[in-house]
C-alpha cells in the first residue's frame, strides 16, 4: 500500500512544476498534502481501483488549472485560439507518427530489421505520439465545447485526461524502473497505462457517437467513431487468429496502427477547416 | 477590498460552497475539498487544481484569508494551512444565502418541487 501511495505522490509532486513557480512556491506544499490526504482517504475505502479513479479527474484538472495559472501569469502566450488552431496540424503529426510505428513495428515483425537495440526507436514515435495528442485533444475540446452535445465534451474531456494520464504512466514507469530493481513493483503502472489508452478510445467513441448527432466537424463526422472502434479492429484477430488471406501474424499490429494512424491524418485535415462553432453562453 | 456585495452575487457553485464550508469555522485545504463533497452528497467535488485556483483568487477578492493561528497545533501538521472566512466573505455569503432563500420562496409558491 505504502509503495503505491508514495509513487503516485511523487508523481504528482513532480506534475506540480506545471503550474507557474509563483504559484507553487504559495500552493504547491499545501496541494502536496492535499492530494496525500485524498489519496490515502481513497486507497482505505476503495483500493486501486478508486486510486485509479481519483488520478484521472485530478490529471484532467491539473492539466487545465496548470494552463489556466500559466496564463493569467502572462506565461503562455498561447491563447485559447491559438490552441484550437494548433489542433488540426498536431492531429496531422499524431497521424504521422502512428504510421510510422506501423511501419517499425512491421519491420521488425517481419524481420527486415533484426537488431533488438533499435527496436526501443521503432516504438518511440508510438509513445511520443501521446504529447502533440495531449494539446490537440485539448484544442479539440476548446473548439467544440460550444458545438458538441454533453456526451461528446465528456468523450473529450475523458480523452484528454486518459492521453495526459499515458504521459504520466510512461514517465513514472522510467521513474519507478530507475527507483526499483523489482520490475513486478510497476506492473500496476501498465494496467494504469491500458486503462488511460483505453479512456481516449472511449472518450472518441462516445464524441463520435455525439458527432454523428451534433455534426460538430465541417465534415466526415463518422471519423472520430471510427477513431474510437479502431481498437477493436484487432480484437477479433486476437480472439480468432489471423485468417489465410492476410500475410502473417505481424497484420494484427499493423493494421491497427496503420488504421488508427490514417484515422488521426483524416482528421487532422478536417480539422485544418475554419468551423463555425457556437460558443457556450455566460461561460466566464 | 472590494465592498460591493452585490457586484459579487450570484456566486459561482464552488465558489458559494466554499464560503458555505468555512462558515463553521477555519478549515485546511482537504477539509474544504471533504465539507463541500459531504454537504453536497458527493453531487460536487472540488478536485486539488481547482480548489487552491479558487482559494488564490478568493484571498485577491477578500473573501477568506489565511489564519495564523492554528486549531489545534499539537495534533497537526504544522505545514498545514487554514482558512477562514473574513468579515467581507460573511457578508457575501449572507446576501447570496437571502438570495437563494428568496429564490426558495417562490420555488415554494409555485409548487415546482411538486406537492411542496
């Protein structure tokens, strides 16, 4: 119990350099032990479990008070506009480096690249892709948190905290593997991570099923269901094996990431498009 | 300090909720965050960010302040700190309390809570 509380309080100690240092030096000792007290409050009464589930509203408004601190301290120059506009060409470079990871993955699978030290490289386009996903779902957010219905700003939101909480988990992970010889001590990091993966999947599928109401793109409105269902187009090659007509085991990965990855660059360009969003009345 | 209650009102949920946690007596930042989710029945939680982001702009705006002197300094943690309400935030919760009680009143009158 004691490992996992200290690990997610040092994760979030080191998460409070994101708010602006004039801030921190007033609030960041009092947040510290703020957090402390809620996590061992939430570890007694429900477990993992509930430490999992006051982690990912907590990224979420860590992420946004962090900004919001920032900017009214004129430290960000990036105002809410320039985000929503930043939304479109980072969605692009997500896209770009998903292909990328299908292509690495491929040829590893398929042996034209054997070297084991340069498989670490083919994954890291797959994992650095979770930082320009972070600001383009936040920008995505921004730019439709006037069009979209209640399902699809929480499907944002949920994919917001879930790309934020991949960050964190990828970064405790290295914290955890430098801090600990026992490498079963940070398996719990890895259910964190699927669960964070699987938040931004939901969270698409549930603003693609509102897009398909609320038409919030300039077009294409089927694509971020489609982004969000492309995780279960592995599942059945998982569940029943590859079939005859594809090349070979290495498929399944493949077209998981290659889908996904077109699914991110069509998007991306739609969301290159000047849109017409309403925004939200008497929102100060 | 500002001294026009009325330019204040209404207040926002949090912030109302906060003022209203305080109006007990001093608190520290988890016990604000723990008043407010258990007086609301858990329909409002105030997570970390936002909580000590409304505590900075409330201390700006006169309507709490930090206490020096501590409920019981034995039995805590020094690195603690409480808050209060000031004379100025009493007042802005009184008038928007009136204003929600008003509010109340008519709710009464025509019935919208159903057979109330």
């Amino acid at each position: 119990m004691r490992d996992r509380l200290v690990i997610s309080e040092r994760i979030y100690q080191a998460l409070l350099y994101l708010y602006p240092k004039a801030f921190r030096m007033i609030y960041g000792e009092q947040m510290r032990q703020t957090f402390r007290d809620a996590c061992r409050a939430t570890y007694r009464g429900k477990g993992v479990i509930g430490l999992l589930g006051l982690w990912m509203p907590t990224l979420f408004d860590l992420f946004k008070t962090a900004f919001e601190e920032r900017t009214r301290q004129g430290e960000i120059a990036m105002s809410k506009t320039r985000l929503i506009g930043l939304a479109g060409p980072l969605t692009l470079l997500v896209g770009g480096l998903w292909l990328a990871s299908a292509v690495g993955d491929a040829a590893f699978q398929t042996g034209v690249v054997r070297d084991e030290a340069l498989l670490g490289l083919a994954a890291l386009p797959f994992f650095l892709s979770f930082i320009p996903l972070l600001f383009a779902l936040l920008g995505t957010r921004l730019r439709f948190q006037g069009s979209a219905g209640a399902a699809g700003r929480f499907g944002l939101m949920l994919s917001v905290t879930g790309s934020a909480g991949v960050i964190v988990c990828v970064l405790a992970s290295i914290l955890s593997g430098m801090l600990s010889q026992d490498a079963g001590q940070v398996s719990w990091l890895n259910y964190a991570a699927v669960v964070c993966v699987l938040s931004i999947r939901i969270g698409f599928i549930l603003f693609g099923v509102d897009a398909l109401v609320t038409r919030p793109l300039p077009r294409w409105n089927l694509l971020p269901l489609l982004l969000g269902l492309s995780v279960l187009l592995s599942l059945p090659l998982e569940w029943f094996g590859v079939p005859a007509f594809l090349p070979a085991e290495w498929a399944n990965s493949f077209l998981h990431f290659a889908f996904t990855g077109v699914c991110w660059v069509l998007l991306g360009f739609v969301m290159l498009e000047p849109g017409r969003e309403r925004q939200p009345v008497g929102v100060g | 300090m500002p001294d026009d209650v009325q330019n204040l009102l209404p207040l926002t949920p949090t912030v109302f909720h906060m003022l209203l946690a305080l109006a007990d007596g001093e608190k520290h930042g988890y016990g604000i965050m723990k008043s407010v989710e258990d007086e609301t029945q858990g329909q409002m939680q105030i997570r970390t960010g936002s909580l000590y982001g409304s505590i900075r702009r409330m201390i700006e705006g006169g309507l709490i302040e930090e206490k020096s002197e501590r409920p019981d300094p034995e039995l805590d943690d020094e690195r603690r700190r409480y808050y209060g309400l000031t004379d100025f935030g009493r007042r802005v919760l009184t008038a928007e309390a009136e204003r929600i009680s008003q509010a109340l009143l008519v709710i009464q009158k025509k019935h919208v809570l159903g057979g109330v």
